[in-house]
C-alpha cells in the first residue's frame, strides 16, 4: 500500500514539473523567434507579442491552482531569493555583524545594520546556500544556538538605537544535531521568543520560503508577519507530519493539504498579516521584481509602524500572538 501511494505522489509531482518545463521551453522558444526575426515587421511582431501574453497566461493559470505541497516544492526552489538577496536589492550601506560572543559565528543567520530608504534598520535573516560548498557553509539555513544569540544580539543593538528590525525567514527549521542541543539551542530559541515580545522597536517578519518549527519562530515575533504568496509557513514538514502521523512520508502531499501551511489558510487563521504577491512563475524567476514587490508593502508597514506610541506597539504585539491557536468548542454553548 505504502508503495503504491509513493508512486501515486511520484507521479503527480512527476507530472508538474513535467507542465513547468513545457511551460519555460515554450517561453524560450518565444524569445528565440523574437531574436531570430528582428527584421521589423510588424505583422510578426504582433504575432509573437501574442503568441507570448498567451504563454505567460499559461504560466500565470499553472501557478494560481497550485496545491499546498506544489507551492512547498517552490517555496525549496533553490533559486529563490535569499536574505542577502533582498540585502542587495533593498538596503544600503549593509554592514553585517558576526558572532555571538560568546561561541562562534553561524553562518545559517545574517544579521546586521543597514539603511532602508534612508532609514536606519537592523536586518536578520536565514541564508541557504546554492550549490554544495555554500550549503555546507551555511548549514543548508539551519542555525545553532550562536545564530539565534547572534540574531538577538543585534536586534538588541538595534533596540538600543532605536532601529526598526526586518527579520527575512527562511529555514526548514533549526539545527538538530547533538552539538546545537548540548549548546542550549531550545533555551536560545526560548530566549529569542521573550526578548522579541517586549523589543521596544517596530518587527517587521516576512516568510520568503520555508518556516519551519521554532527555527523559524526564533526570528518571527513580529508586530506584522507577512509571507510571500509561494511560501509556507509550519510547526514540522509535511514530509515529518506524514512520517509521524501514518508512518509514510510518501504521504507529504496530504499532510500539507491538512496541515493548513499555504498563505491562504495562514491569512485566514490570523497566523500572517498580509501575502506578498510574486512575479509570474515565483520569486525565483525574477529576483528584482520579487524585491520591488516586497518593498511596497515593508515601507508602508514601518511608515505605520514607527508612528505607534512603545506601548502600544508592545500591547499590540503581545496581543497578536495570544491569539494565535484559540479555539472555542461552539456545539456545547
């Protein structure tokens, strides 16, 4: 039975990948004609412009009715932006800080100072890596205990100078191994979590991939949340869910349909604030305009955000993550 559902899963993940790359040949057949016929007539022209809107509507089709466990895969694509991505296309004068000091610096978290419109900003963030050397360096984004001290050590810079903090999460969740537990990495995500609560400075959170477990949360305690339309956002994998509630990890696909972990169900259960739309086939297409989109909806939330009284942003904050996960039994009322 269990060979059968993996095969059934292989298959229809076989089967969209399959439909992309039809989908990006036909797009680079397209741009081939228009380079092939640079003759300036316009008849051709206006056949290829049409022959193109019809594949970018294909494109655009083939990603809105995405499944959750579709939208896991792309939320993996290796090449999607990653904090120091959205670091060159955002920010400037981006000096980065390393350490903890009090262990070693992790590679896994970026964390440093920088100006966002003119406007001094602490940044944080996960950082993968895209081929095997920058992966093993990285840790594949998934931090140590030094990289969530590393992380609350400037967020606490920033406090200190009054800088607004933008946390970028991306992370399949923390580090598991026996040196990051014999290092007290649940106590320095715990830590993270208090601390970030009561950080007298406007937290602005945006899922860019993967948010995994307290890996992810370590960083996310945000007065906003936001999540890029292909991303995701979860307590464990759908591929660990699977494993842990029926033993087959062949039954991803269902475990992320149930888990709710899609921006949709996440917006609708109060987990995030607002979805980031993505370029045409994903933020992994077009990094520029991945960033340009991303960056309306930043410098809108901290216009509104440095304005709030300490207090209240505090208050609010607070209230925002008590929240989360209440539910009412309404049949015995």
């Amino acid at each position: 039975m269990r060979t059968k559902e993996k095969d059934k899963l292989d298959k229809l993940d076989k089967q969209q990948i399959e439909r992309q790359k039809v989908i990006e040949h036909l797009e680079k057949d397209v741009e081939e004609l228009r380079r092939l016929s640079g003759n300036g007539d316009a008849v051709a022209d206006m056949e290829l412009e049409r022959i193109r809107q019809e594949v970018a509507e294909l494109r655009k089709e083939f990603y809105s009715h995405l499944g959750a466990w579709q939208r896991a895969q792309i939320a993996r694509h290796q090449q999607r932006p990653y904090t120091l991505d959205y670091v060159n296309l955002l920010f400037t004068d981006f000096m980065e800080l390393h350490g903890d000091r009090g262990y070693a610096d992790d590679k896994a978290i970026v964390a440093g100072l920088a100006k966002y419109h003119g406007r001094p900003v602490a940044v944080v963030g996960h950082q993968k890596g895209r081929d095997t050397k920058q992966r093993l360096a990285r840790n594949f984004g998934q931090p140590k205990p030094e990289g969530y001290r590393k992380a609350l050590r400037v967020m606490q810079l920033a406090a200190k100078f009054s800088r607004p903090v933008l946390s970028f999460v991306d992370t399949q969740g923390a580090y598991p191994g026996m040196d990051a537990e014999e290092r007290g990495q649940g106590e320095a995500i715990a830590r993270n979590l208090r601390e970030m609560a009561r950080l007298p400075v406007p937290i602005i959170v945006t899922v860019t991939g993967e948010g995994g477990s307290g890996g992810a949360l370590a960083i996310a305690v945000g007065d906003k949340v936001n999540i890029l339309e292909n991303s995701f956002y979860s307590v464990i994998s759908p591929e660990g869910c699977a494993s842990i509630i029926w033993r087959d990890a062949a039954k991803a696909e269902t475990a992320a349909a149930a888990m709710k972990i899609t921006p949709k169900d996440l917006r609708e259960l109060g987990i995030v604030d607002e979805i980031i739309p993505e370029p045409d086939g994903g933020a992994h297409t077009d990094h520029e305009a991945a960033a340009r989109l991303l960056d309306d909806v930043l410098e809108r939330q901290l216009v509104t955000l440095v304005n709030q009284p300490v207090r209240d942003l505090l208050s609010a904050r607070y209230e925002k993550f008590r929240k989360m996960g209440q539910f009412f039994d309404l049949a015995g009322s």
